[in-house]
C-alpha cells in the first residue's frame, strides 16, 4: 500500500509541474523513478519507441510501464489515474474561465520561460547520463545519428524512423550482432465518443491529435462546436502552458464544452483508456519474451532511436526556452542541467526553481529598466 501512495504521488507531481507534454514528461520520470531505485536510469527513455507505436499518449504510457513494474495491473491503472487527475482539473476550470484568462500576463510568460529553460536542462542532463546505456556500440550510434538526421532534416514520419530503427535491430541480431456531417451539436453526450476513437489513433503523443481536433471542432465546417480559428490558436498555447499531457488538457477542454465537468471527465477517460490497454499488453509482452530474437532486436534498434527521438525534443525545447528568454534562459538552461546532471538537486525541485528564477529575472530587468528610466529623465 505504502508502494502504490508513493506511485500515484511521484506521478502526480510530475503531471502537476511539467509543461510541454510526453518528452519532457519521461526525461523527468526516468530521473525521479531511477533515484527511487524502481527503474535504472535510462530504462524510460530506452522504451520510447514502444511507447510511441502503440496508440495513446507517451506520458500515461510512462505510468503504464512505472506502475506495471511497481504493483502490476492495479500500479498500471492507478499510474495513469495520476497523471491524468492534475491535467483534468486544471483544465476544467481553466475550460470553465477562459473569457477571463490573462495570457498576455507578463510574469506568467516570465514563469514558463523559466520553466521551459529548466526542462531543457533536465533533458540535455537525462540524455547525457543516459547515452552510455542506449549507445554501447557503433551500431547504435549509427542508428541513432541516421535516426536525428531522418527526423530533424528529412522530417520522415517518427514511426517510419521507429519501424526501420527496430527493423535493424532485428536484423543485427539474427546476424549474430467527407462524408456529410449532418446537424451541428453544441451540447450533447453523443461526440464524447470520439475520444474513444481518437485514443485508439493516437500514435506519437498529443500533437498527433491536434488535426482530429481541428477536424471535429474547428470552424465553420465542424461537426461539433465550431470554435474559432483564434480560440483554438490560444487553446493550444494553454495546453503547453498548463500542467499534464497536452492530448489531455484538450480533451478536457472539448469535453467540457460539450458537456460541463462530467464530459470533461468522461472525454479525458475515454481518450486515455484505448493507448493504456493496449500499451500494458505491449510492454507486458517485451519483458516475458526479452529473451526472445525478435524482442532483443527491437530493443537493440529501439534504444538508439530513443535517443534520435530525445535529442529532436531537446532541440524544440532548446528553441522555446532560448528563442523567447535568450541569454537569460540561456543561463537557466546550463544551471537545470548542472543541477540535474550532478544530482544535485531532484528534477521537480530543478523545475520548481526555474519558474522562481524567470519570475526573479524579470523582476530584476523591470527594476533596472525602471532605474535607467528615472537616470534618464534626472539627467
């Protein structure tokens, strides 16, 4: 019992505080989980591409994969109920006063950028104290190099990359090494049954879903809603900008508009019961059979592409954090991954500070911008 608390707890935490979806959800959980001792450090990301092939969403396939390890069924069920509670209530009553929501408020901004700089840290610090375990030979750095290359300058489709990265692995080792849309429904239980479909779609993680939303929400040849073009615009930023996976900040948003809370509620679950089905199936099924040719393939070829797929995330995140807060979050960025690195402090308190410290940052440039002002008008 005291197991399964300490389970949903680590796993609350981490939906509670990380923006930014699945990749910077697992950075945090292969740290936090291999300072528990329950996984080895790198053993999460080592497992990305699995979790990216079978449908639903990275950051609950995680609490799969943690809780199965943990408790088993009831640790695989209770994991996901963790992650996802933070990002439902959150986004319920985020759903509830958007009219009222001040996006433009500059300390927030401040507070993500600080945020976004720490999270960049913590995935440079978990992909360095990782490369030695998911990169032990030339094979797996030349996966994982074609793998970047495949994803970042060619832009082929990550499950392409995955398929042929698991391809060669298993190679390696068997050589010894429209229809019409009917009435609009503005309100109704009937289109919380998408979600359903949409969980059993989803391949790669949240952003996947966003041209089923578009589809099924947005504008004026929508089935459902009709919501504008501008409000789905600041409906994306939100779910970036808020706690929990993004797939899910959305489905509760929809959900809610549909149908109050209890659709909020019910959208979200239904969302995420499809992927964590049939990720505990999966992952259930690597580890009985990780002895097994075919099974030892995969994951030869699948650890190298985890790294491809991380270092594409850290190049994103790099670009948000540095792009917006520049030499500052520049700073930021090296003081997480030092503090992550080292192990000096654990990621959620790394990630805590840096919203503390954008906040102080811009608190300080005010201050010394104010100072110039008042210089200048003396003067």
């Amino acid at each position: 019992m005291k197991k399964l608390f300490a389970l949903f707890f680590e796993l609350f935490k981490i939906s509670l505080f990380v923006i930014g979806g699945g990749y910077a959800i697992i950075a945090i959980a292969d740290r936090v989980f291999a300072r528990k001792g329950w996984t080895e450090e790198g053993e999460i990301i080592g497992r990305l591409p699995v979790f990216q092939m079978v449908p639903g969403l990275i950051a609950t396939h995680v609490a799969v994969y943690v809780g199965g390890k943990v408790a088993g069924a009831p640790g695989s069920a209770l994991g996901v109920a963790a992650v996802a509670v933070p990002s439902v209530v959150i986004f319920t009553f985020v759903s509830a006063g958007y009219d009222s929501l001040p996006l433009d408020n500059e300390w927030l901004k401040a507070a993500f950028v600080g945020l976004r700089s720490a999270l960049t840290g913590i995935i440079a610090a978990t992909l360095v104290s990782s490369w030695r375990k998911s990169l032990p030979d030339i094979f797996s750095y030349a996966v994982m190099a074609a793998g970047v290359f495949a994803i970042m300058y060619l832009k082929v489709d990550v499950a392409m990359v995955l398929a042929a990265a698991m391809a060669a692995g298993v190679a390696r080792v068997f050589a010894g090494g429209e229809g019409g849309r009917g009435v609009v429904f503005r309100s109704t239980w009937l289109p919380l049954l998408l979600f359903l479909k949409y969980g059993a779609l989803c391949f790669g993680g949240g952003f996947v879903l966003v041209p089923m939303y578009v589809e099924s929400f947005v504008g004026e040849t929508a089935p459902f809603l009709q919501i504008s073009d501008v409000e789905f615009s600041n409906l994306m930023a939100l779910t970036q900008m808020t706690p929990g996976p993004v797939g899910v900040n959305g489905a509760t948003f929809f959900g809610y508009r549909l149908a109050g809370i209890a659709g909020a509620v019910i959208a979200s679950a239904l969302l995420l019961l499809p992927g964590s089905l049939l990720a505990y199936a999966a992952l259930r099924s690597l580890e009985r059979f990780a002895a097994v040719k075919p099974v030892r393939g995969i994951l030869c070829g699948a650890k190298p592409a985890s790294v491809a797929l991380m270092i594409a995330a850290l190049s994103v995140f790099a670009g948000q954090s540095v792009a917006t807060g520049g030499a500052v979050s520049a700073v930021l960025v090296a003081a997480a991954f030092v503090l992550s690195w080292r192990k000096i402090a654990s990621p959620m308190t790394v990630v805590a500070s840096g919203a503390f410290a954008g906040c102080v940052l811009h608190a300080a440039a005010r201050l010394g911008n104010g100072l110039l002002e008042c210089a200048t008008v003396v003067q």
